[in-house]
C-alpha cells in the first residue's frame, strides 16, 4: 500500500504560492489614487446634497 501524502513541506509551499498569488492579483485590480479620490469627490458631493434636500425639507 503506497502512501500519497507528500509532507507538510509541501503544504507550506502551496500555501506559500497561493498567498503570493492572491497579493499579486490584489495589487493589480486596486484602483489608482485617482480613482479614490474621484470616487471619494463624488460621495462628498452627494452628502452635501442630501444635507442641502434635508435642510430644504425642513423648512416647508
């Protein structure tokens, strides 16, 4: 009866490659600083205008 276990050296290594992959597509699909702060000019301007529809409608 053979044995097919390869030990653990050969887990870590798995392991090991499977974090480098995942930090590597990681860092190519993250957005671009501009990006951020586009996205991040947006959500501000939407704030304001929510606060500006609340304050109109409390007003009446």
């Amino acid at each position: 009866m053979q044995s097919n276990s390869h030990g653990p050296g050969t887990f870590l290594v798995g392991v090991t490659a499977g974090m480098v992959a995942g930090a590597a597509l990681g860092a190519a699909m993250a957005p671009s600083s501009r990006q951020i702060k586009r996205a991040a000019h947006r959500a501000a301007k939407k704030v304001n205008q929510a606060v500006d529809h609340l304050a109109d409608s409390l007003e009446m």
